[in-house]
C-alpha cells in the first residue's frame, strides 16, 4: 500500500508543479526511489514516458485555460514551459489538432486528465523470486547509447543491438572468454544504467563477467558493487517470446511484486542474465529495505 501511496503522491507533486521546472530528481524523491528507477516505473505501469506525461497534461491546462480565459497566449505558453510562440504552437497543434488562435476562435481542445493510481484485486498468482547477495563482481561488454531512457519500455533498438552483437561475434567472444566459475557463470547480461552525466541518453551494455586478462578494443569493464539482489525468472521458449516475455516480468516486478515486499529497488542498474545454451533467463534488480 505504501508503494502505491507513494506513487500516487508523485504524481501529486507533478500536478503541483506543473507550471514549474519540473526535475526528474525531485519527483523520484517522492517514492524514495533513483531519478533512473522512477522513469522504468512509470513507463512500464502507465505504458508511455514521464516526459510524454507532463508534456500532455501541460498542453491539455493549456488548451482548457485558452478557451476560459482571456489570458494571452504567449502568457499562456510561457506559464507552462515554452520559450517561444513557435515552440507552443508547434506542440500545441500536434496534441489538440488546431492552433492556439484557431481555439480562441471556437476550435476544439483535447482533455489529459490527471494520473489516479487504483488497486485492483485479481486471482491470485505465483511469482517465482529469490533474494541473494553477491559479492562485487565486474564485467567486460560493448556499449551502445540509446536516446530516452525513460522510453526503455518495449523499445526496439535494444533487440536490434543484441541482434547485431550475436552477428558480429559479440555473443561468441564475451561467452568463450567470461568467468566460468564466477557470479554470473557463462550467462550474458544486458545492463541498463544510468549516467548522471548526461541527460538526454543512457548507455545500454552487453556483456558477461570480466575473467581478467586483455581488454579488447571497443569494450570496456564495469564494476558491478556488492548487492543483495532480488532475482526474476523469465519465462519463454524461444528467442522470438523473449522480449515480450521480459517486458511482461518487468511489469508484474513493479505492478506484484515492489508494492507487496519490503524491498525498493537500490542503485542505478539492473541486469538481465541470459544462459546461452538454454532458454533461461532472469532480471536482477538490487534492492534494499523500504
């Protein structure tokens, strides 16, 4: 309850500060969770991005206060983010469908209501999980930067990288080479994290666990700390299942899990662990006490 209570406050404080400069950072605070953590979670629950969210609801305030009021436009558009005319009335056409002019003049505006978070109770089901802490550990991979992380959900670059690294030889080299008797066996990870360094992409790695030795050019090794680790099994029986299946876990992970347990996820990375010889496959999210 207080995962959904929480979730709920931080869209609270979105509606509050709409017509603020709104910081990712700061409205993660509000679940008590990383900037990087609450963009995979609003995505994966609401099925679209954060950034889509506040743009939304700011034009559809917008619209609404163009038909109420006899406030100027470009008062308007300023009060909710934009810096020219041009900016608002591109955005501005491209939800409602008309101009700001056009509105004043009797057009039509579209409505984006407020997020209101509901518990629904379903039949119950199993959610196979296991808590274990690791050691730290490092990995060798390639990486790729991919533009808005907090569009992560159901993309499809990503499936395009890991096509391309079992065509190049990727796969085949990080599994030939990989620390056999190490944490993560001859299982292949995808890591997601996040860089606070910049904001507008995040870096997406394919790898396995670094044995030592050589680091090939165009790879790098990254230090995975020690972590309690909640680990989740996915459930497919072919590489063609495999993306729908792990965005279906995704979902059940934030949707069952976080708001029944404990745990709230920590850091800001999580791995999916694939076998190689085999369809097996699990998520790996650090995780600390609520």
């Amino acid at each position: 309850m207080d995962w959904i209570k929480s979730f709920q406050g931080s869209i609270d404080y979105i509606e509050e500060h709409m017509t603020e400069p709104l910081e990712i950072s700061d409205i993660a605070a509000q679940m008590n969770v990383s900037a990087f953590y609450y963009q995979k979670i609003f995505s994966i629950l609401c099925g679209f991005p954060l950034g889509e969210y506040i743009r939304n609801r700011r034009l559809a305030l917008a619209g609404g206060e163009l038909l109420a009021t006899e406030e100027k436009i470009i008062d308007i558009a300023m009060k909710y983010g934009y810096d020219s005319p041009e900016g608002f009335t591109r955005a501005f056409v491209k939800f409602h469908g008309v101009t700001p002019s056009a509105v004043r003049k009797g057009g039509k505006v579209r409505s984006f209501a407020k997020l209101a978070v509901e518990i629904s109770v379903k039949g119950g089901s199993i959610m196979d999980y296991k808590i274990m802490k690791k050691e730290a550990f490092r990995i060798i991979a390639k990486q790729q930067r991919f533009e808005k992380m907090e569009e992560i959900q159901g993309r499809r670059d990503i499936p395009e990288f890991w096509t391309e690294c079992h065509s190049d030889g990727t796969v085949k080299y990080l599994t030939e080479n990989c620390k056999k008797d190490g944490v993560l066996g001859s299982s292949v990870v995808g890591m997601c994290m996040e860089d606070s360094t910049v904001v507008k992409d995040f870096p997406y790695l394919i790898g396995a666990e670094y044995a030592g030795g050589e680091v090939p050019e165009g790879y790098k090794v990254v230090d995975i700390p020690a972590a309690e680790w909640a680990v989740f099994k996915i459930d497919y029986s072919s590489s063609e299942e495999l993306s729908e299946a792990a965005q279906q876990t995704w979902h059940r992970i934030f949707a069952e899990f976080f708001p029944s347990s404990n745990y709230k996820p920590a850091g800001n990375f999580d791995l999916e662990v694939y076998a190689t010889d085999s369809y097996e496959g699990e998520i790996w999210i650090s995780v600390e006490n609520k």
